[in-house]
C-alpha cells in the first residue's frame, strides 16, 4: 500500500521568499518573486516531489495578503477553500512554513497582519507543525542586526506561536540543502487546523472564523487610520494658499475616500449579523484554541 504523502503549505507575506523556497525543494524555476514586492501567487498552487526512497511531497504556495490585485477577504477565501477540501478529502498537513524576510528593518503593518491572521487559522493544536522560516540572510550584510531582528522575533511577535510548540529555522544559505533540512522533520500525520475545523467540524462561515474576524478587526483599524489621514488633508487643504499644493492635496482626498468605501465595502461582507453572533455564543466549539499574537505585534 502506497504512502500517504506528506502536505507541506508555504504561507507569509507577500514577497517573503514562499515561490523561492519552493523553488530550491523542486529544483525549478517556477517564478522570481522573492525580492519583488508585487505578488506573484495569486492562486493556491501544489508542487509534487518524489524522492527515490519512494517518499512523496507535495508543497504548497499560497498567496499572502496584501495582494497586488486582490483584497485580503478574496485571499483568506482562496486558502480557506483549499484547507477545506484537503480537510474533507481527509488529507492533513504534514506541516507549515511560515516565511519571514529577515532583511525587514521592522515589523510592518502588512507583516503584522499576516503573522495575526497566520495565527488565528492555525490554532495551538497544529503549531508543532510550525516552522517559523526566516529568509533572504544571503541579502543582509550586517549580521549582528540581523541577530537582533531574530531575537525581536522570538521573544515578541513569534513567542505565542513559539509557546505552543512552533520552531524557528534560518533559510541562510538560499539553497536545496538548506530548504530540504527545514522539511526534514515535518513527516507526521500532522493535526487538524482551527480554520478547518471551524469551516468543516462547526460548520461556520468563513467570516464566523478566528480568521475571519481577525481579517474584520483590520478593517475597524484601518478604517479608523483612513478617516484620520482623511481628516489631516482637509485641515491642511484649509490652511493652505498655494493653490497647486491644495489641488494636489483634495486629489490625494479623493483617492483615500475611494479606498475608504472599499474598505467598507470589504468590512461589511465579513461582518457577522447580532442574533447570529448569539447563536455562535451557544454552538458547538472547535477543539483548538487561537493563538492570539495581536496584542504583542502592535
């Protein structure tokens, strides 16, 4: 009897090194995203791999958020879609890779919001399966910065997920070695994620998830960050007397204001109506737990 293979999905913000990382596991050249910031997996695509002692793998790229051409409620469809019926067709994830630049000076808001929504849809009972994956150490030339990046890492924005049992592995030679030693150890059966079994076991919607309430507490914030930039313009525009530097600045206003409805547009399809939010109160739950990283990635 032939053996099941072994799942292994790729997530992390958009241009972390995912398709390249995959890349050095398959021996192609799939794509050349990895130092671009315009996203390149806009789909979830599968790579199989099949290793001489039999063993077969198969790798996952999936999109991250902040998508060049999707919003992000289009993307956690796209990814929940896919755990859904692997779930369904009884196939677990082996593992998943998480990928992180360590060439960031910082830990955006885009990088932050990623690792949030990463968190809520894994679960606790899936982190061992977790390798927190940092990248492009070939492109970073001050490595005691970089050491002070991993340290920030691990004791801050990663430690909920590391407490629950993810590890931490350098991707710090860019190559086929050093990406087949990370998978290595990702060969269990692995667990159920929280995602699924909120979508399957529970049957809730997508945006009755952790994840998906995760994505809608983004939208509170940004559009609160909207209003208040929105708000700065027009005082500005009142104090201004150049009149090309206010036609610039009530351009600028339009601009936000179109960002601003589709922010509210997006935010509406995820909100969760209140007798339905009360239903969820007294409904089944879901065995794992969120792994909560937002109040440490502010």
């Amino acid at each position: 009897m032939a053996s099941q293979p072994i799942v292994i999905a790729l997530m992390g913000p958009t241009g972390s090194g995912k398709t390249n990382f995959i890349n050095r596991l398959t021996g192609t050249r799939e794509a050349k995203a990895q130092y671009q910031l315009k996203s390149h997996t806009q789909a979830v695509k599968e790579f199989t791999v099949n290793l001489s002692n039999g063993r077969q793998y198969v790798f996952v790229d999936t999109p991250g958020f902040d998508d060049t051409y999707r919003s992000d409620r289009d993307i956690l469809r796209t990814i929940a879609d896919w755990l859904e019926e692997k779930y369904r067709g009884k196939v677990k994830l082996s593992g998943i890779i998480y990928t992180h630049r360590i060439i960031d000076s910082r830990m955006s808001g885009s990088a932050c919001k990623n690792l949030d929504v990463f968190a809520r849809l894994c679960g606790d009972k899936a982190a061992a399966g977790v390798r927190l994956v940092t990248t492009m150490w070939d492109k970073e030339k001050n490595k005691d910065l970089a050491e002070s990046r991993v340290s920030q890492l691990e004791q801050n924005f990663w430690k909920p997920l590391i407490e629950a049992g993810a590890r931490h592995k350098r991707f710090d030679e860019n190559s086929s070695r050093c990406a087949w030693e990370i998978v290595d150890d990702l060969t269990g059966g692995g667990e159920v994620l929280l995602l699924q079994e909120e979508l399957v076991d529970v049957a809730r919607k997508l945006n009755e998830t952790t994840a998906g309430q995760a994505l809608y507490t983004q939208f509170q914030k940004l559009i609160r960050e909207q209003m208040e930039t929105i708000k700065g313009l027009q005082e500005e525009a009142k104090a201004q007397r150049d009149l090309e530097t206010v036609k610039q600045l009530e351009e600028e206003q339009r601009r936000l204001e179109a960002e601003l409805q589709k922010t509210w547009h997006e935010m509406g399809k995820l909100k969760i109506p209140f007798m339905r939010r009360i239903g969820l109160f007294f409904s089944k739950k879901p065995q794992s737990h969120m792994i909560n990283v937002n109040t440490l990635a502010s």
